[in-house]
C-alpha cells in the first residue's frame, strides 16, 4: 500500500483562547508524515505567540502585511504551500481525536475512486462538554448526485473532511468572496469525485455564540452558490426549487429570530409555497438536533 503523506491545515484569527487544544489534537495523531501549517489571518490577540512556541513542529504562513484576508484565503494559501499528497482541515477552535488521520489514510489506501473522507464526531461548547453527536446512527452516505447541494450534510465546518490534494486541479479552491465556503467546496468536489463516510467519532466541532453572527450572510450566499452549482450542473428544476425552500425558510427563521417579523414572515411563506412537505416538517421540528440544512 501507498504511503501517503498529510498536511494539515489551520486557519487563526484571534484564536488564542483555543487554538493550543487544537494543535495539541494535531501533534497526538499517530501518523506520519504529518505536515502541520497554520495560517495567522491578521491575529491582534496572542495567537502569533502561541503558534511560534510550536515551531519548528509547525508552519506558519500569513498574508502581505499580516492583513486579515478571511477564512477562504487563508486556507488557499495552505493549500498552495502545502506539498502532502492529502489535505485535511482543521478549525482553530476544533478538535481531532486520536485516530482521526490513520482512519482516513485507510480509505485513500482502499479506495483510488474517493477524493473525500469525512468522520462522525460530536459537537462541544467552550468547554469541551459534547453536546450531542454530528450525524445519527443510521447515516450512510450514498453518493445520490445533487444531494449534497440540497442538504449540505456535511456542515459542521471542514474539521472532519480530508481530501486527496490532486482533487483541487479540477474544482479550484476555495471562493473567498462567500462566507459559505465549504458547503460551495463540497458541492463542487461532488460533481468530480465520490465521497467515503466513517461512522467512528473522531473529531469535535465547537459551538459557541460568536458564530450566530455569520447566520444571514451564510444563507444569502447559499442564492449565489446555488446559482452557480445549477449553471455547472443540470441539476433539475425540483432540486432547485427544494434548495430555494430551505434558503428561504432559514432566511425566515433568522429575521424572525432578530425581531423583523415581517422579513421573517415573507421568507417563511415563500419557503412553504416551494416546498411544503419540508415546511410542514421543519415546523413540527421534525429536523431538530440534526445538522443537515
């Protein structure tokens, strides 16, 4: 079998409070040959010293001037500067546990057909508390063409994906004018290559409050992303449609969360009139406690 080499990589902006955690769950990996690059997206907290009190186990990279360029350049720039045959990611505030890397080498090994491996894992708090587990028991991935664009499954950031590096020459990298960069990445590298999901917990996603203010911005560019996809793909009109749906609904669920009961409603009943079976779903929380969008 191939010995693949894996670079990691990891995007910092102000990400002092949990950014040792994160490389620590890194460098506890058994697995070699691991190259771990961070990028210091313009910190103006103590992250740049954290980072170098790792070298020379780590990388770091940084933009012209120490500018802060965003989540997408960031990451773009690790992949350039990367030379690993796979790519994994990995969230400044996010967690591996031990395992994680070996787990996916396998399926890259096993498999030449797959271009991206994602695990099972649990949401935390700022805590380390899990909250509750990022995909049910029953879930299997199908590889059902248009899927991923419909329900953007994986979700819960790029922290449990891994990808073979030679994918990127057919997708390119990362759009860094949307704020929904990976669900735009997924869908992309679903319409080149297949998908392996591990059902073993072996990372952790971290949720906690600064998040919520990305919401409106992530469902509006989902309008951009889905244009796109249909201009790239035949996706098909129900598809399409469907998307809308959720677009809208989750556009009503955040205007009507932050007091715009108007906005909120409009949203709410152009998302019923796409798809009314999901609405009706959605509104008996039939979807709560699970990630899909």
């Amino acid at each position: 079998m191939a010995q693949f080499s894996v670079a990691v990589i990891i995007p910092c902006f102000n990400a002092s409070k949990f950014v040792r955690n994160t490389i620590d769950s890194v460098l506890n990996q058994d697995y070699e040959p691991l190259e771990i690059i961070t990028i210091d997206d313009g910190s103006t907290d103590e992250t740049r010293n954290i980072l170098e009190s790792y070298l020379p186990k780590i990388k770091i990279l940084s933009h012209a001037n120490n500018i802060n360029l965003g989540q997408a350049a960031s990451i773009n720039l690790g992949i350039n500067t990367a030379k690993s045959d796979l790519i994994a990611f990995l969230d400044s505030d996010d967690l591996w546990y031990p395992g994680k890397v070996k787990e996916q080498v396998k399926i890259f090994e096993t498999y030449s057909d797959i271009g991206l491996a994602y695990t099972n894992g649990h949401a935390i708090d700022g805590k380390d508390k899990v909250l509750y587990k990022l995909f049910p028991d029953d879930f299997q991935e199908n590889n059902v063409f248009g899927q991923i664009l419909l329900s953007c499954y994986i979700s819960a950031g790029a922290s449990s994906v891994m990808v073979r590096r030679e994918l990127f020459k057919k997708t390119g990298y990362f759009k860094e004018y949307l704020q929904s960069v990976d669900h735009d990445m997924w869908i992309r590298m679903s319409e080149v290559a297949k998908f392996y999901y591990i059902p073993k917990y072996l990372m952790a996603y971290r949720k906690h409050p600064s998040q919520q203010s990305l919401k409106r911005r992530q469902w509006e560019d989902g309008f951009l992303i889905l244009k796109e996809a249909c201009e790239r793909h035949p996706y098909g009109f129900n598809l399409k449609r469907k998307r809308l749906g959720v677009l809208y609904y989750r556009l009503g669920e955040y205007d009507w969360s932050h007091n715009a009961y108007l906005s909120g409603l409009k949203n709410y009943f152009v998302a019923a009139m796409l798809d009314p079976f999901r609405a009706v779903n959605y509104m008996q929380n039939k979807t709560r406690g699970k990630t899909f969008l």
